[in-house]
C-alpha cells in the first residue's frame, strides 16, 4: 500500500500509551507515522527513537500547536490529560485534522456536544479511543450472546485494577472532577464494557469510593440498575492486584472473559458454560488490538464512512460514570 491511501498521523503528547500505539501506526496497514508534539523539550524525540525506531522523518515539535499547523498531519491521536482531551480535540478539529482521542473524550457530555458540533462543521472523523473494543475476542463473546446459548442476560460483571507504581502517582494528583483518579483511567473501561451487553443506558447508578487527600479516588466499586432485574456491577483499583475481565451471566448460562487489555503477543482465552451442563474454554487467535483501531480509523477517516464508537456512545459513557462519580460523593441512588 502506497503512502498515498495511508493516513499521515501526528501524535499529541509523549504518554506512555505510545509504548503501544506507536508501534501500531507503523505496522497498520493503512497509517503512516508523520509527527509528534511535546510540551517537554526533548521528549516528542525521545519516544520516537524509544518506540517508533523504524519510522524514518517523523518530525517532532516541543509545543503541541505546529503539530496542528502542520499540513502534513491528517489525523491526530490525542493522549494528553484528561481534563485537557475535550479542549485540545476541538483545536484539532478546528485545524481540519481527524481525532482519535484517548478515553475519556471529556468530563461531561456538554463538551462532547461541542466536539460533534464542531466535527460536523469541519468534516473530520472524530473517535473515542477504546481500543479494548477492537479485539476479536468481544465480537466472539457478543457471537455467543446473540446466539441464544445463555438465554436472557440478567447480570454483567467488570473487575479492573491493579497496584499503582509510584511512576503512576501523578494519576491521583487532580480530583476526580478534574479527571483525576480510577474511574476516569481504569473505571471508564469497565463501565463501557459493562455498557457493551444491554441495548439502552441503565435507569440508575449506585456507587462508593475510597478518596485521597486530592480527591481523587484510587477504589471504587456499584451497580447500575437496567430494569427487570438486570444489573452490572463494577469494581476498580489502584490498590488491588491485576484485573481487567468481566463476565456475563444469563439464564441458560454464562461468558466470561478473562484478560480485556490484550498485549499484542497474547494468546486470548475466553470460558462459557451453560445451564444443561456445557463447558468450552476458547483459546483465540492473537492480535493487536491497537493496530486494529489504528486501522480502523484509518479507513474511516479516509472513506468518509462512520466509526464502530460513535459519539453518542461517548456521550452515553460520560453521562453513566458522572452519574456513578455522583452517587459515590453523595451517599445516594442516582437515576439518569
């Protein structure tokens, strides 16, 4: 495939994520790694020698708006912090670039709106950056589901977590209004795979947290209400060894899936039984489920077509973990 028909990428912000996702521009299909940007001096140079050795003249700022400015960029991959993403993707929208914005998008659904708005005005392809949802293994777990094999799903269940290292510590220096803590870097995925198994938003959240002296929460865990006796629960931690599965239990029987966050070498397992006595563990082929949404995007951005994560799923997201962050802080069932 010629440079022609590959989307040119710049990256905005040296995180650690492009560990992973630099490697995954360049062996996509379908991207080419251009540039990237740092507010750090030095910094945007030293992640692409560190992960993208192989790409050859990719230009590296040390302020984040000649990224932007440069012509040559496309599409944008936005890790910045948190409570920085819903601001910095509608400047990069409006410099006429693509968004692949990490989660969370933003902090509420208003600013959400604002980046809709704003791609509609420009003609950009705009996504949130689960790329969790990418990997093979849920589409078979969802293949199972619709199958009929489980009957009726009633209970779904999302555990994520693990110890924090002092290199992380950083993660809990803004409160959770400001993005900072569990629930907008770890919570976030477990709420949004938990939404993956019901067709509508749940009617009502309920929650409890552990705080530090910041505000933001290193533990959290609650239940959101979906009617008819349906419910998903959810637990995460930075103080609790690593987890990142979920499991979903219908009337006839049960899926579980056990490691989410796929490193691009492992081998995926998923287990199902059922009522009448069934029992399958499913070893899955390997695959990078970065490359996949870098792919993904890609061939969005350049047909015009529609992204897999719409922004009324984002918006869907934010508006359950606010209503969750809300009845944590106040003791209270919150209805959405």
């Amino acid at each position: 495939m010629n440079d022609q028909i590959k989307l040119r990428w710049g990256i905005l912000g040296a995180a650690r994520v492009n560990e992973r996702l630099m490697p995954a521009i360049a062996s996509a299909s379908n991207a080419q790694l251009v540039a990237c940007a740092s507010r750090r001096p030095g910094a945007a140079e030293e992640t692409v020698r560190r992960y993208a050795p192989a790409c050859s003249g990719v230009k590296t700022y040390d302020s984040l708006e000649p990224l932007l400015e440069d012509e040559q960029v496309q599409a944008v991959y936005l890790p910045l912090a948190n409570h920085e993403h819903a601001e910095w993707t509608v400047n990069a929208i409006r410099h006429g670039k693509h968004v692949l914005c990490e989660k969370p998008m933003a902090l509420n659904v208003g600013d959400i709106d604002a980046i809709e708005a704003e791609a509609s005005k420009h003609g950009v392809t705009v996504m949130e950056g689960f790329m969790y949802r990418f990997h093979p293994q849920h589409a078979r777990v969802l293949e199972l589901i619709r199958s009929g094999i489980l009957g009726e799903i009633r209970t779904v269940k999302a555990s994520f977590s693990f110890m924090m290292r002092p290199a992380r510590v950083y993660r809990l220096a803004q409160s959770v209004a400001n993005g900072g803590g569990a629930m907008w870097d770890i919570g976030c995925y477990a709420i949004h795979a938990l939404r993956m198994f019901f067709e509508h938003d749940p009617l009502c959240a309920n929650a409890m947290a552990k705080y530090v002296d910041s505000g933001a929460d290193v533990s959290s865990a609650g239940v959101l209400d979906y009617g008819d006796g349906r419910y998903a629960q959810f637990d995460f931690s930075f103080e609790r060894a690593r987890r990142c599965e979920y499991e979903v239990i219908g009337t006839q029987g049960g899926v579980k899936c056990h490691v989410v966050w796929q490193l691009p070498g492992d081998v995926p397992v998923i287990s199902w039984w059922t009522e009448d006595g069934r029992q399958c563990e499913e070893r899955l082929p390997v695959a990078d489920h970065f490359r996949l949404e870098i792919e993904h995007f890609s061939q969005c951005a350049l047909s015009g077509s529609a992204p897999a994560l719409s922004l009324q799923d984002a918006k869907s997201n934010c508006r359950v973990i606010n209503a969750a962050v809300q009845a944590a802080a106040e003791k209270r069932m919150i209805y959405l």
